[in-house]
C-alpha cells in the first residue's frame, strides 16, 4: 500500500513500481482522510515539509477533531 501512496503523491519518489497487493481504491479512501487531516491542521497538500509538520501538531488538537 505505501507504494499505491507514493504513486498518488504530488512528489515523483518512484519513476516504477510492482504493486503485489492491496487496492488502489483503499488507497484512495485513505489518501483523501490523509488530504482532511492535513486540512484540518492547516498544512498544504503538496508542502515537501507535510509530515514533519504533521508530527509537531499538538495531539490535543487531533483528539479535538475526532
């Protein structure tokens, strides 16, 4: 599945890869609860910098938007 959220990412990583399993339409589903998440916290889509971002939101304001 972590190969299916690299092709889906705004950022090349990969120019191929051999998916064995799971489905892109999970993927998708997941990915768009990725793209809320990052909304919710105020943190762009494409920004190269989105996880490490995501990693200094306080888990105060997560549990606030469950």
């Amino acid at each position: 599945m972590s190969l299916v959220y690299h092709m889906c990412s705004s950022i090349p990583r990969f120019q191929r890869v051999v998916l064995q399993s799971g489905t892109a339409s999970s993927a998708n589903l997941e990915r768009g609860a990725v793209i809320r998440l990052l909304e919710f916290c105020g943190i762009e889509e494409t920004d190269p910098e989105r996880l490490e971002k995501l990693r200094t939101v306080p888990v105060e304001k997560l549990v606030a938007g469950v």
